[in-house]
C-alpha cells in the first residue's frame, strides 16, 4: 500500500537532504549543499539515468559494506568492481523487477568463501538502499577473485 501523498519537509526529521536543478531537456544536476553534484539524465545520453543511478547507489551502498567488511579482516580489497545488471517490466511503470550484482575483487589473502559472505551481509543486513527498496525485488549475486 502506497502512503504518497501532498505533505510538507517539516513532517520528517531531515536525515538527508538533497536539492536538485533541472539543467534542461531530461538533465538534472543533484546533490547535497556544498558537495559535488551528480549529473542525471533521462535519456542516459549525458549522464546516468534516474533508475541506473538507483542501480548505481545499489552497487555502491553494498560495495561500501564489503570493503568495510574485508578491511576489518585484515584483508583490504587492491580493486573492487560491481557489474550490475537489472530486468525492468515492460510496461510503465518500469520498475526494476529483479537485479544481479556481479562483484570482481582483488587483493591478498581474499577468500571465496568470507567475501561472498560479506556480500550476502551486505545486500540482505546492511545496504540501506537494498533496505529501502521493495522487498519483493530479487537481488542475486557473484564472486570473481583475481
């Protein structure tokens, strides 16, 4: 059930906030006062898209978690790299039905075994964008150690 509705910012508490410029066309530069802007672009011709930029904060959020993971082990990641690939409905809304986050990672001492648990941690406990998208979406994942 959705709870959308007209409101007003003084009914949250402001956890995060974020402003965003529409720069013409599909374009949009957003980002927090005083930091670096990401340029968004519904086209995907200048800039990710809004839903690859949620695929985007998807990757990162869990990449964040995995580092942190690795690190606290005493087995930091040299490289770290997410492939993301998502299947969308066919019909409007597009939403993302189900994604695949393939990591590929390097560095001593890496096991197979703790860094897929680490992932698993990340995507199912930890990653507060996983947690905030529907639940129901499927999110699967994979390994590739060098």
């Amino acid at each position: 059930m959705k709870y959308d509705r007209p409101g007003t910012p003084d009914e949250i508490r402001a956890d995060l906030t974020v402003a965003l410029e529409w720069k013409g066309a599909w374009t949009f530069d957003v980002g927090k006062a005083g930091a670096p802007t990401i340029h968004i672009d519904g086209n995907s011709k200048e800039g990710p898209s809004p839903p690859e930029t949620l695929l985007a904060a998807l990757a990162s959020c869990t990449a964040v978690d995995v580092v942190e993971m690795l690190t606290k082990r005493r087995t930091p990641p040299a490289t770290l790299e997410v492939k993301t690939t998502a299947e969308r409905k066919i019909e409007a809304p597009r939403r993302v039905t189900r994604a695949h986050l393939a990591y590929k990672i390097t560095g001593a001492g890496i096991d197979h075994t703790q860094t897929m648990r680490a992932i698993e941690l990340a995507v199912t406990r930890y990653c507060t964008v996983r947690d905030t998208m529907d639940p129901e979406m499927s999110i699967t994942w994979s390994l590739e150690l060098d």
